[in-house]
C-alpha cells in the first residue's frame, strides 16, 4: 500500500504453485511486457520449466511501477511465499530498475537476459540493418548462441561492427555492455534450462497415461537407454537419446572430483564437463517427490477439497458482517481483536493434534478477558504494513492520477450521491457463533467475557 493508503503492488501465488517452485525454482524467468489491464498496470509473471519442460507458473504480481522499491517489494515478498528459497539463475527482459532490485534481494543469483527480448529489441532498434542485408541476421544470432569460446565470440562481434558499419550511439553498443548475461560464450556456464528462450517455449499437455509410458528407443539393444527410458521424462529421454548417440564420438577422460574432459572425434576442441549425482533429479520421472513447506514451514496440501470450499464460502459473508458491524466502536473493534487472536491459537492448537492424532478435538471452551488499559494501548490488528515511499521527482504529497483514474472518480462520486440514502452497514446474523457479555465492574475498568464453543 502506499501513504494514502491505497493498493500499489500485488503480488499472489497458490498451493500448487509454491509446491512448483520448490521442485522446479532452479531456473525462473520473470517478464513484465504485459500491459493489459484499463490502468496500464504491469502484470509480472514467474516462469520456469517442470521436468516434462513444460511451462509452469510460480506467481504474479500487479505493479503500480516498475521503478527500484516496486520490484525490490516484490523479489522480497516472492522469496517468502517460496519459503525463501531463492534461484540460481533468473532470467529477464532488459530493465535498469529490474536488475538492480535482483542484485540487492538475490546478490548470489545470476541474471542473465531472455534472448527472445534481446531478438525483438533488435528488430526495434536496428530494423534498418536487417533491411539492409540479410546477413546481418545470421552474424548477429551466431553471436548470441553460436560461439563458445570468448576469443571468439569477440571477434565475430567485431567483425559485425565492422563488415556492418556499425555507428556510435547504436543499440547494439548498449547490448554488448551486458554480453555476460546473454551471449553464449558466458551464459553456457551456468546452469539455465533453456529458459534464455522461454518465450517459445510451448506448453505440451500430457495426460497420465503419455507420462507413464515408455518412449521409443532408436537403439533398442542398449541397456543404459532402457535405464534411462525409466528414469527419465519422455521429453527429457529424447533429448538424453541424441546425446547418447553423439556420445558414440566423444573421447572421456576421466579426472577428478565428479570433473571429466571430453572430446568430439570430429572436433579437438576439449570440453570441461563436471557430473553432480546430487543435482539429476529435476529432469526424472520422480521429480515431484517428497514434501515443499510454505513460507511459515509448513507442508504445502494441493488437495483442495470440496467441502473446504463449502465451509470458507459460508463463514466468509459471516466474519465480514461481524467485523463490519464491530469496527462502529474502538471498544467492540478491541474486543474483537482479541476473540480472534485466542481464537487463531485454539484453531492453532486444533488442527496441530488433527494432523498428530487424525482426530478432532471435540468440545473447546475459551474465556477471553479484556480491560479498559488493554483496549486503550491495544495495537493496531490487521492493518498491512505499506512499503517505503517510492522516489519521485514531484514535490507533492499525492500521488499522481492518470486521467482514467479521474474519470473513475467522477463516476463513482455521480453513483455515491444516488446511494447517499441508503444504509450500507448489514447486521449480523442472530445465528452467530460468538456471544459477548457484560459483567459487573471489576477495579477501575470493565471487563468483558466472551466464550467461545465448538461441538
């Protein structure tokens, strides 16, 4: 929220998302290119990829800006839903604001950037160049993906500069200040699944029986591609089966420490390549096994049962009336406060013993006492704790309005003053589960009991 008290940044994640991230969250990718709602707000997306390499999504978030302490909120408040696991790799679009934010919440992360936005960046900013010559596109995505050694992706670099006429001031000199992050000669060292070109990745919808069947074998004699037919995800599989066959040319020597060197019969070039058994889960047909905890440390439940449904539909319109009714007073809203804070920790203690014992806990009786002191130095229960200012360069204390929001409030003041004679607050059910009663003064305040029953 910001000063006046108003949502700014929102940022939401459900059970099986969080129960993703902990599986898949190695490698995420995060974009904020959709501008779809009537504000023009930014809608920001978590992705990675599951061990089908499939799409997934590990939140979303609705950003007023995209400035600094906007993206800082969120990479925060992500990092605690996902229990603070934080990535090894993340990947994004081409944004001052954005990487600074990581380089502060996520220092140890690395950040490269998304190749599918450095391409459509290229087609905005260097259009004429590939209007120009057709060859421009081939040296500029050989630089990208093509090259592995630095020496040499800096000469073709410099040979495209040149060949192309290429002048000072030109985007291309802004893109190569970030050559770490996405060419291929530096990305290739970390660890990124692919997700450099998330964009077009395609999602592929795999029902049970297509997961759990075999994929086919090109060389069906081979005993370690039905080892990893079974361990491996049919998509994985497929991709392990090219590298089996490629592997029928490769010279291995083996060092030390889980490191080997290995070499193409076609191609000398030797290839530091380093094996952590710890680490070959993701891509197996096992992957999602065991437990994820939330933020709080607590198993993350996927089965979202009817009856749960039921249940929250009907105490929800319930609680509402009731918090309604008692924030007419500080002494009611005080009172409240404290039926729900002893409330919480029964329910608390309630389902601890549920998931100990697999029973319920039967009757629970609770008596709340609250005096005058109590409701006077109360804090304040509820209340979201707002993030810091963000900067800005105008000397006003009210944020700036764009002309849509105006708009608005011209047409919600024209629909108040027609509901002006109506009453907006609705009573409380008689059939409420909570009763408060009065009772005789008891020293210099007065003291209420309130008495909590389940059955």
């Amino acid at each position: 929220m910001d000063v006046e008290e108003q949502i700014t940044n929102i940022f939401w994640a459900d059970a099986q998302m969080i129960n993703d991230y902990g599986y898949f969250g190695d490698v995420i990718t995060f974009d904020t290119t959709y501008k779809t709602n009537k504000g023009y707000r930014p809608l920001g997306v978590f992705v990675g990829l599951n061990n089908h390499r499939q799409t997934v999504i590990f939140g979303a978030a609705l950003l007023y800006d995209e400035t600094i302490p906007s993206f800082k909120w969120l990479f925060e408040t992500f990092l605690k839903a996902m229990g603070g696991k934080k990535p090894k790799t993340m990947m994004t679009d081409q944004d001052a604001a954005m990487a600074k934010a990581i380089s502060l919440v996520m220092p140890k992360t690395f950040h490269g950037l998304c190749t599918w936005h450095i391409r459509q960046n290229a087609l905005r900013h260097v259009n004429h160049l590939y209007q120009k010559s057709s060859r421009f596109g081939l040296d500029f995505e050989a630089c990208i993906d093509l090259h592995e050694d630095e020496g040499e992706f800096l000469n073709a670099w410099n040979s495209l500069l040149v060949e192309h006429n290429i002048l000072e001031g030109s985007w291309l000199h802004t893109i190569f200040q970030l050559k770490e992050k996405w060419a291929w000669t530096y990305v290739r060292k970390t660890f990124t699944a692919e997700l450099l070109m998330v964009n077009e990745t395609k999602s592929q919808k795999l029902n049970m029986s297509q997961k759990n069947k075999l994929p086919r074998l090109k060389m069906k004699k081979a005993r370690m591609l039905i080892q990893a037919a079974n361990v491996y995800t049919p998509r994985i599989f497929e991709e392990f089966q090219e590298e089996y066959e490629e592997y029928q040319d490769t010279c291995i020597k083996d060092l030390k420490y889980g490191l080997y060197v290995v070499t193409n019969y076609d191609n000398p070039t030797e290839r530091m390549v380093m094996g952590n058994a710890m680490e070959q889960k993701q891509w197996t047909r096992n992957a999602r096994l065991g437990s994820d905890q939330d933020w709080k440390g607590r198993h993350v439940e996927l089965d979202i049962k009817a009856h749960f449904i039921k249940r929250y539909n009907e105490l929800c319109p319930r609680m509402v009336k009731l918090t309604n009714k008692a924030s007419e007073t500080h002494e009611t809203y005080t009172f409240l406060s404290k039926v729900y804070e002893e409330s919480s920790k029964i329910i608390d203690d309630m389902l601890a013993k549920k998931y100990v014992d697999g029973e319920s806990s039967g009757m629970v009786h609770v008596s709340i006492s609250i005096a005058n002191d109590e409701i006077d130095n109360v804090d304040t229960v509820g209340m979201a704790k707002g993030i810091a200012n963000r900067e800005c360069s105008r000397k006003q204390k009210k944020r700036y309005k764009s002309w849509i929001e105006k708009k608005d409030k011209k047409t919600k003041m024209c629909s108040k003053r027609k509901r002006s004679g109506e009453n907006l607050v609705q009573s409380l059910p008689q059939e409420t589960t909570v009763q408060a009663t009065q009772s005789s003064q008891v020293g210099n305040g007065t003291r209420h009991q309130a008495t909590i029953q389940e059955s």
